[in-house]
C-alpha cells in the first residue's frame, strides 16, 4: 500500500474513534472483519491505543464464512449468535467492516441456507449491535467496489477519503436547516422523468441528521412517512443490492401506504423482489424516506452504503422503520431503493408542502443553497 493511501487509512481511523464513536480511555471496542482489511485494521487498533481504549478484533474470511454457512445447522448457527452476543454485551462500542474481493462470492449460496444464516446469526447479530451505545459500520475499499463504481483503484479511494473522513461536525451544521424544515413539513412529493410522481405525509416526524456516527461514509438526512399515506408511483435509477441479488431499474405503485405494483426489466428480478415484498406484513411499506447530501459522492458507486448518501438523490426504504424517525412499521426488510434527481440522471423535482425545495438535484431556496457547495 502506497504512502498517501496509508495516510488516508489514518485519517479515516482517526475518523471512526474520535468522531463516530468518540471513544474515552477504559471503554473496550470490538473490531469485527468480515474479510480481509489489514491496514484499515491497523490503523484502527493504533487509534484506538491513542485513545486509551481497549480494542478487540474478531475477523472472518469471506471464504471461511461461506464454508460455514454451507455446513451450519440451524442449532450450530444458534450457538455461533450465542457466542457472539455474549462477547459483544462486555462492549462499549463496535466497528462493522466488511471487506470484498468480489462482491458476488455468497451469490452461488443456496437462497434457503442464506436465508437460514441472515434470520438465525446475522439480524440477532445486527440487533445486538444496535443496542451498544457505540457502533458504526464501513466497507473497506478494495479493487472490488472500485471496479463496482466503474472507477481505478486510485480515483476509488480518493472519493472514499474524502466521503469519510469529512469534517461531519461543519457539515451538520450546514444541513440544519433542512432537517427544521423537515419537522415542520407536513407533505412531501417526488417528481421525476415519465411515471414518477410519489406523495407521502411527514407530519409530526422527526427528521435525523446522519453525521457520521453509525456509517461511514454518511451524510444523508431522513424521516419515515405516516404508513398508510404513500401514494403514486416512482421510478428508481441506481442499482440496489441485497443478499448478492442486484434490482435494476425498479419501478413501485403505492396504495394507502403499501406497493400494489412493482417491475423489474428482468423477471428473475422481479420474482425475487415480489418474494421480499411479501416475507412479512410490513415488507411492503415505507419505513424511512431518506436525502443525499454527502458532497464528494456525485454519482451512484453501485454500492448503497454510498449510493444513499449522494448528493442530489433521495430514497426510500422498504420495511422496517429505524428508531430515530419510527413510523411503527415493522419487518425483518430494510430494503433501500434510490433515485438520482439530477440533470445528468434525468432531473426531478422535490417538494415540500407544495413547495419547491430542490430542482434537477440542486436546492432552490435561498437559505438551503449552501449544502451544494464542497466543504469549506
């Protein structure tokens, strides 16, 4: 790894422990690697030594992984979750990377043992962490999501620097203005190129400003529209994957809250999206409506983790509702789908009680239009 980029695992390090989780001398941090991320590792343990704080690492191979995922019942998969519970309750706090070689190794699991392991290890997993009062979750970046993003290694890892490691704290402060005119909204409405058009209510949800706190990189305001209030019908542009199963395209109609209607360009697509839509009753609901807003991430990644964080997009999210803006939906689903709203992605308008708050990605009110400048 070359000086510049070993610099910039530093700064990311220093990132994570001194932003995100803030952590103080004493506190004990799990490092948890899927994969392999030996200098983001590196640079982790020695941020962590500054600080004074206890660090522990776990770290699994993405092959060793999927030989365990093939081979586990579901009582081995019992215990595997009771073993990592019972390390993770002695935590203060905990970092989630996961790193890829190729993006598509679990593609070949069998869906029904995927599944088995992600119900049975992965969401108590996921919940536990969630219950620390410290975590955050990041991708390591490799050649894999640099050749995902259709970008060199080099101009990959130069946008992802800068994604993470901005100055969160200014930028917070630049973005309240719109989360206050989130709270105070009341109605929302996408617009967008040929069959776009989506209406949802806000009213009386708080609206959470994502500072870099629980992902790296972050920068993305949401709420959650009132369950049974979306309606019409919205055409996604970027590529959304889940379970190593990639939706292209996608287009949704809503009735009273619920999608009635979705297509994909390919019908396998469509088969494994109508099934994820049906896995429970709140599969088919929106539970958070989310705003990019990082500045460095400019155009889709084909990667989520940063794809709902650019600027000039929004997105929805199918399934379970997060706990800082909660509409009451409930669902073991949290699906994002994201809609690039700029000139080059065909533009869309968004509106807020009727008003137009940002035109072809670009903010249009006087008082917001600082959050499409780059940092100072």
């Amino acid at each position: 790894m070359n000086a510049s980029i070993h610099a910039g695992m530093r700064r990311l390090a220093r990132t994570v422990i001194r932003h995100s989780l803030r952590l103080e001398k004493g506190q004990r941090v799990l490092i948890d690697v899927t994969g392999q991320a030996d200098a983001m590792v590196e640079a982790l343990l020695e941020a962590a030594r500054d600080a004074g704080a206890e660090a522990y690492l776990q770290q699994v191979p993405i092959r060793y992984l999927k030989q365990l995922i093939l081979g586990s019942s579901t009582e081995q998969l019992k215990r595997l979750t009771a073993l990592s519970l019972e390390q993770m309750s002695g935590m203060d706090a905990y970092i989630g990377i996961r790193s890829d070689d190729n993006v598509y190794e679990l593609q070949d699991l069998p869906d029904a043992r995927y599944e088995q392991y992600v119900k049975t290890y992965a969401q108590p997993k996921q919940a536990a962490m969630a219950g620390l009062p410290k975590w955050v979750l990041l991708r390591n970046p490799t050649s894999a999501l640099a050749q995902l993003a259709r970008m060199s290694d080099a101009a990959f890892f130069d946008i992802y620097e800068r994604a993470c490691t901005l100055n969160y704290l200014k930028w917070a402060n630049r973005v309240r203005p719109l989360a206050a005119l989130l709270e105070k909204a009341k109605h929302v409405r996408i617009v967008g190129p040929g069959p776009t058009d989506l209406q949802f209510s806000i009213q009386g949800m708080p609206a959470f400003v994502c500072d870099g706190r629980y992902n790296l990189p972050d920068g993305e305001i949401f709420t959650a529209p009132v369950p049974e209030s979306v309606e019409g019908q919205i055409q996604f542009n970027v590529t959304t994957d889940y379970l190593g199963h990639l939706y292209d395209e996608v287009y949704m109609e809503f009735e009273r809250g619920r999608v009635t209607k979705a297509r994909c360009p390919q019908q396998e697509q469509l088969e494994q999206l109508e099934q994820l839509l049906q896995q429970d009753d709140g599969a088919s609901r929106v539970g958070e409506f989310g705003i990019g807003l990082n500045p460095y991430v400019i155009r889709p990644m084909n990667n989520l983790l940063f794809d709902e964080k650019m600027q000039g997009s929004v997105h929805l999210a199918l399934g379970q509702a997060y706990p800082m803006a909660d509409n009451g939906n409930r669902s073991s689903l949290h699906l994002d789908f994201v809609l690039c709203q700029t000139e080059a992605f065909g533009g869309g308008e968004l509106y807020l009680d009727g008003v137009l708050v940002r035109s072809n990605g670009r903010f249009t009110l006087p008082e917001l239009s600082g959050m499409d400048n780059l940092p100072d």
